[in-house]
C-alpha cells in the first residue's frame, strides 16, 4: 500500500471515527441530563452540535448498512462495444472477463453470474486471479467453473492471493479451465485468429516472451491479474489487457473514486476502459472482497464484463 493511500485511508477512518465518537458523547450527555447530572460548558449540549452529530451518524449507518447487505450483492453487467481491423470485417466477437471471486465457502452471486454469462454464449471467458480467500471456497469456484460455458475456452491466470496463499491448492481441477502462465493459445474464432498471452503474479517477466510468436494480423489479448503491465503492454503491441486486482478500490466515494487500488499507478487505472498507445485496457472491479478486509462494497458494485468485438475494414 503506497504512502498516498495510506494517507487517503487514515483521513476516512479519522473521519468515521470522529463522527462515530461525537454521537457517543451526544448520547451520554443526553442520558446524563435525563438523570439529572448536570453537564457544564459542553458544546455537546448545543441543539445545532447534537442534531449535527445525529444525523451525521444516521448516515454513515446507513452507508455501513448499504455497503455490507446491498451492494455486495447487487451484481452489474457492463457491456463493451469494440471494433478492430484485426478481424475480417463483419466478423462478431463475444467475450467475458470474471475477475476477483475471493471465495469464502459462502455461495453468493455464484447462480446470478452463471445466468449472464451463459446467456451471452461467448466465444471465450478470461479469468483474472484470486480465486480463493479461503480453502472452503474451492467446491464453489470448481462448481461455477464446470458450468461456465465459452465456444471456444476458458483461460485463466493466477493473481496475487494464488499465488502467495494458495499456491498447491488445485482450485481447477475437474473443470475445463486453461492457465497461463507465460503461456501462449492461438485459436481460429470465428474465421479471424486470436492470441491470448497469460502471466501469473511473480512471473512478469514472462511478459515478452510470451507475445513474440503473436503475428502482426492476430487479435492479441493479454491476460494479468493487475493493470500494472500495461506500459509493457502497450510497448508490445498487446490490442487487449484484461485486468483486475483493484476491485474499482471496493470502498470508493462519490466523485472521488477509489481510496486503495493496490497497484503502482495508484487511482489511474482504478477500473473501467481505459487506452495506452494502442492498447485498450479493460480494470474489472471483480466479485468479491479482498481478503482481510472488511466484507463491504462501497460505491464499487461487483461486476462481470461483456466485450462485444467488431471487424471493421481497414481505412
């Protein structure tokens, strides 16, 4: 966590705290004059300072309520339309992109995400990393992965939480999954080539082997659980980098945006699409919550991504 965040995090916990201590103090003074006990000189005992501190609290109560029961749960499909000259013209490609399931053991928008994606019939679904918070989650995501279905594969790498947590744990097994770690898969879709490079968290430096086989026609996608690779992909030629990893900062506030992203550019890429060069990049902010947290979504809703891709001819 960089310097900044912390920062930016110290000044929300300040904050909450402050108003969550004021309105103890209110109730105090309140239940104090009730028996009788005099309170000297207290600005709590201003009408403006109580009713300030009350409603303050009220709604932060209300924002806690929301950010645990409501949002965690209120799953959104974003739909992205694209259009490229690496596929022949007319040409239509569906993709997904599934990132962050955090897996406790606890069923949540399993049934929900199944449903969309399905319905979709992509082509191809690409997974993003942290599969697992804890090993209890590993019949959940191996059930969700053996109903996904994709026409032509589902690939996936490894992020963070994989990598440094659940490193032999073999979350795959029994389903059709593909991981890539400085892997390569060049696949006829749809009559156009796709080349789907994949690096796990700890071998970036993968990277550019792994595109050198790509040839100047093919569709290129790179899969990396963070958005931090996307100065290096850009510089190789990458057409889609799909990432994850910051959650959209999972606990954001209106019109500011993310708190903590997690990741080297900090608030830059904090989710959404976003182009470098020539290089789109898609930050899904994922499904579940970053382990050792608190299990709260804030202005940060869990997402599941959509790319409809169009061939267009060449100008």
């Amino acid at each position: 966590m960089s310097l900044a965040e912390r920062l930016r995090l110290a000044i929300l916990l300040w904050f909450v705290l402050t108003i969550a201590i004021g309105q103890f103090i209110v109730v105090a003074v309140w239940i104090a004059e009730r028996l009788g006990k005099g309170v000297r000189n207290s600005q709590f005992t201003q009408p403006k300072v109580r009713l300030t501190f009350t409603l303050l609290f009220t709604l932060l109560a209300l924002c806690f309520f929301y950010a645990a029961f409501i949002e965690p749960n209120w799953l959104e499909l974003t739909e992205v339309d694209l259009s490229t000259t690496k596929l022949n013209e007319g040409t239509k490609l569906t993709l997904v992109q599934l990132s962050d399931l955090h897996s406790t053991g606890k069923e949540r928008l399993e049934k929900r995400l199944l449903s969309i994606v399905n319905s979709y019939r992509p082509d191809l679904i690409f997974l993003k990393g942290d599969y697992l918070n804890s090993h209890d989650g590993v019949p959940i995501v191996r059930k969700l992965l053996r109903r996904l279905k994709a026409k032509h594969g589902i690939f996936a790498v490894m992020g963070n939480w994989d990598v440094w947590y659940f490193a032999d744990v073999p979350v795959f097994e029994g389903t059709k999954v593909k991981v890539l770690d400085g892997d390569t898969v060049r696949l006829k879709v749809n009559g156009c080539w796709v080349y789907i490079a994949g690096v796990s968290v700890e071998n970036e430096g993968a990277l550019e082997q792994s595109l050198r086989k790509r040839r100047p026609t093919d569709f290129a996608v790179l899969l990396y659980h963070s958005p931090d690779l996307i100065e290096d992909a850009s510089r190789l030629g990458v057409d889609l980098y799909l990432s994850g990893h910051t959650h959209g900062g999972q606990v954001a506030l209106p019109f500011y945006g993310a708190i903590i992203t997690l990741s080297r550019y900090g608030k830059r890429f904090e989710r959404g699409l976003h182009q470098v060069g020539n290089t789109l990049m898609y930050v899904n902010r994922g499904i579940g919550f970053e382990g050792g947290f608190l299990p709260l979504r804030f202005c940060s809703r869990p997402e599941v991504t959509v790319f409809r891709i169009d061939g267009i001819a060449a100008e």
